[in-house]
C-alpha cells in the first residue's frame, strides 16, 4: 500500500510549510526519504528530507 508523504526543505524548517508531496510503499522503503529539489523560499536546490503529514 502507498502512502502520502510530505517533503520540507532542511534549511528553512518551518513549521507546517511543505514543498512537495509524494507516495511512498512503506513497506519496502522503511528509511526516511531524503533528496535534492527545488525550495521556492530559498529560491535554490536544497535537500528536502521526509515528514509527518
């Protein structure tokens, strides 16, 4: 089953403000997904690490 994750970028931590969101299996992928992408707050590519919904 996927689930919906969301990405926030690691530098401006914002509570409640997220960039992206994504699916997930969670059963096969149990680590916390951590990429590169775009922050249109930091207006640069940063890493955007996994977080609650």
């Amino acid at each position: 089953m996927r689930e919906i994750i969301k990405l926030t970028c690691v530098p401006c931590v914002v509570p409640g403000r997220s960039n992206y969101f994504l699916t997930k299996n969670k059963k096969t992928k149990t680590e916390k997904l951590l990429t590169k992408k775009y922050c249109k707050f930091c207006k640069t590519h940063t890493d955007h690490k996994e977080a609650k919904v």
